[in-house]
C-alpha cells in the first residue's frame, strides 16, 4: 500500500470514528427502539366495546355497522332509534373512537359505528362540502386536494371522523381561527323522536349549537356542510423561545407578515431544559404558488420520525434527542410544504403499539397572558407523578360564537400533552390527582380544560370549567327526554 493510500485510509477510518463517536449513541438508541417497537395488543374481545385510551373496555349489547348506501343507512338508523327507545336500550355513536373516556361507549347499550358511512359531495365553486358523518379527514384531504381546495379547521392528524370533530369541536393548526363549529354551514341530524331534521345558525339553531361540541347527547349526526378553503404552498420558518417570550413571539411572528396559514408551538420535554424553551413553526403562504400545486402524498406511517418519537418513551436521551432533531434537522426537511400535506399526518407515525401501556392526551386552555404561569405549575406538578410526558404542543384558538358547552369562550392558547401510563385501572386512578391538580391550576389562570379525554375531574371542576353544563344538560333532557343516547361523559357529568 502506498503512503498516499494509506493516508486516505487513515483519513475515511478517523472521519468514521468521529460519526461513530457522534452519532454512535443515537444509532444504538434507536436500534434498540426499532427492535422493541411492535405490536402485541389484545383485539378487543367479541361483544365489548373500547376507545383510544384502551381503558374503556365494556360489554355491549350490539355494535351496529352502519350500511354504505345513504338511504339504507337513515332507514336503518331511524329503525335502530325508535326501537331502542321503545326496548329502553342506551344508543352510543362511535366514529374513529379517538375520545378517551368512554365518550363512544354505553355500557350494556347500543354502539352505531359510523365509519362505513362517508360518501360526498364537492361544490368547488362555491368551497362547501356536503359530507357524512363517517368519512375521515384522511377520505376527505385528498378529493379536496384534487380541486385545489383545503379543509379549513381539523386535528393535527388525518385519522379522525368528521361526526367526532364535529362532537368535540376540534380545533388544530389552522392560525387565527375558532374551533370547527365555525365552519359549519349546516347539519343534518337524526333525533331521539327518530326524525331527520335539518338544522342551521337560522334553522333549529337550539338544536345546532347544542349537537355541535355535544359529544353524541343530542342526536345522530348524519351529515355536515362544511365551508372549505384553499390549498396552498407554503414555506416553514422555526422559531425558538424561551416560554417567557412565546406570546411576545406571536405578536411579533403576525406582525412580520401578516397572520401566517398556520402556526403551533412545541414545548421541550427533555429533563434539560423542562418546559422551559419552545419551537413555534410558522406557515406563511409562499410567495410563488406553482400550478398545479405538488399533489398530496401519502402519510408517513413508520421511519425515522416514529422511532424518534418512540425512543423518547421512559428515556431522558431519548427525548433530548427528538428535541435536538426538531431545532437542527426538521427544518431542512419538509419546507416548502402544502397546507394540504401539512393536515396529512396520521396518528400512526406515533401511536403506541404496547399492550401494557397506553397514550394519553390532556388539553388546558388559558388566556396568552397566562402561558408561563401555567407551565410553571405544570413543571411543578408533573414530575410528582407516574406519568411520562412525551409531547407538549401549543396552539392557539379563537373565541366559539357558535357552541353552547363552549372551550374558547375568549382567545386563548392550547397546551396539548401526551403522556405514557400504565394500561391498568390502578395506573389511571394513580394519575387522577395529576390531571386534577393541573385543571386546578388551569382553573386558576382562567382558564379551563377539554373534555374528550379522561374523566379525572370532579364535578365541582367541571361546574367551574364549564358554568354552562347544567344549562347544557337540561337541554339534553328536553331533546332527549328518555335519554336515549348516552356515554360514560354523561354518566359521570351530566346526571
């Protein structure tokens, strides 16, 4: 071997020595991460019926398919509502069951699962999509996407059904925007009488505001004429802060360009630095918008972005390490980006496979001048307990005109957490003064909590996040006098 060629080799050995010092422990991490990161979950056994939590597990009487075609299905519906009512059996309507606290669930009762029901109908020149109450957003995005058109206000992910977005009010990353409901042109619903009614802003309106954010007390819905948007090319910027800033942030990302098309924030987890520093990523309308616009791709299911998000399971590097990808690598990889592409993320690139742990989401609001004070508490109260906090997500909402148990009774900020527990009725119960001390503390900012996740609160905090839920109830019982339709949400708040 000549000197020269032993010098190049000298040199390719160093130079992979210093990757391997470099990158040798996130290899190893996320090897170890691939290798444990399979699925051995337990099917849900025949004549049960479950949610996302996975802790939700009841017998029912019957889950009931809804048929395809549009007329079998309201002629089957209205014989499924007039004859539960008349046998005094409980009705509970189940989309994709992304709810955590038996919201899709009446014990010994009647489960309509919705999901084969999903055809539509587009009106690209007037943007209003006539959809049914089963088609996810994932059926949705791409015939929008064809058209040039957008959904408006969704989820962060594509995996959830329009009838369940409409039932939680969902909000997601669409910026300077109210919850869904103020997309709504019109629903069509089925009542506890087993009428088909068609309901408005101007029509039924008492029956529009209460089914809308209703969690499935007040009727089927059927079908939703939803306002749409267009698509569009964007260009992503990332902007780190101190959680002291993130408002004063906001203030000065809107006034750089005017209102970006979309925009969250992510709080660290890492132990090093706990809540303390964020990334908020910005979408701002690209000034070239090509014709046609990149078609929509697939979602993301597994790779790299999983195994990072997985590997910050129960380990501090772990999370270190999503947190340096986020702030070094994330960036260079997805920008520009159409809106479209943006809502296309499936909850599969981070859902948990475990059969002995679950994910669990929890959501406080608070107004913006109260950001930090509240995750001061959060640092406080978290890390007393057995649950492992994996992603803290901002976002912002506008105030809800249009909802009676309305969450955004003014603008505020959303904190969106995702912890791991244990999948044990004692890993639960040991987590109920956490989420209790965190609605405490949300409470005491002004602000409150969201209600699809699990019902660890009391009712004295649930009066006190939501005044208006007597009010909410008895209307419920006026609609629905022989309360037809029923879940765990109203078992434990609503009587």
């Amino acid at each position: 071997m000549t000197v020269r060629r032993r010098r190049i080799l000298i040199g390719v050995l160093s130079f992979l020595a210093v990757l391997l010092l470099i990158f040798g422990r996130a290899a190893l991490h996320l090897t170890r991460t691939a290798l444990t990161d399979r699925s051995d979950r337990r099917p849900i056994p025949a004549g049960s019926a479950d949610d996302a939590s996975r802790l939700e597990e009841a017998a029912v009487e019957r889950i009931v398919d809804i048929p395809s075609d549009p007329a079998d299905a309201e002629r089957q519906l209205v014989d499924l509502v007039r004859s539960a009512r008349a046998r005094g059996v409980r009705l509970s309507i189940a989309g994709a069951r992304h709810s955590q606290g038996g919201h899709t669930v009446a014990p010994g009762g009647l489960v309509l699962n919705m999901l084969p029901f999903k055809a539509m109908t587009l009106d690209a020149e007037k943007r209003l999509l006539r959809v049914q109450a089963g088609a996810l957003w994932s059926d949705i995005l791409p015939v929008l996407d064809r058209q040039g058109l957008s959904v408006a206000v969704m989820q962060s992910d594509n995996n959830f059904s329009v009838g369940g977005s409409l039932s939680v009010n969902c909000h997601g990353w669409a910026h300077d925007r109210p919850p869904i409901a103020s997309t709504v042109e019109s629903l069509r619903v089925l009542t506890a009488e087993g009428t088909i009614v068609t309901c408005s802003r101007n029509e039924r309106a008492d029956l529009f505001t209460h089914v809308l954010g209703g969690y499935g007390l007040f009727g089927v819905i059927l079908e939703a004429e939803l306002r749409v948007v267009p698509n569009e090319l964007c260009t992503l910027e990332r902007i780190e802060t101190p959680v002291e800033t993130y408002v004063t942030t906001l203030g000065s990302i809107d006034a750089a360009g005017g209102p970006p098309a979309m925009l969250y924030g992510r709080v660290c987890v890492a132990p090093d630095p706990f809540l303390t520093k964020a990334i908020i990523t910005v979408a701002r309308r690209a000034a070239v918008q090509p014709v046609p616009l990149p078609p929509l791709r697939p979602s993301e299911t597994g790779g790299l972005d999983r195994l990072v998000f997985r590997g910050s399971v129960g380990s501090g590097y772990g999370k270190e390490l999503r947190w340096d990808a986020e702030k070094r690598l994330q960036p260079w990889l997805d920008s520009p980006i159409t809106r479209n592409q943006l809502l296309n993320g499936s909850v599969a690139l981070y859902e948990n496979r475990s059969d002995s742990t679950t994910d669990i989401v929890h959501e406080y609001f608070v107004p913006p001048a109260a950001f930090p004070a509240f995750l001061d508490q959060v640092r406080e109260i978290v890390p007393k307990h057995p649950a492992d906090l994996l992603n803290l997500t901002v976002r912002g909402v506008r105030a809800d005109p249009d909802t009676v148990l309305r969450y955004a009774d003014r603008d505020l900020l959303a904190l969106v957490m995702y912890f791991n527990q244990p999948r044990t009725a004692e890993g639960d119960r040991a987590l109920v003064p956490m989420t209790q001390g965190l609605i405490d503390a949300a409470l005491s900012l002004g602000g409150r909590y969201y209600l699809p996740y699990r019902l660890h609160a009391t009712k004295e905090q649930f009066a006190a996040a939501y005044p208006m839920g007597a009010a909410f109830f008895a209307t419920k019982r006026r609609f629905d006098p022989s309360e037809l339709f029923q879940n765990r949400f109203y078992s434990t708040y609503g009587r």
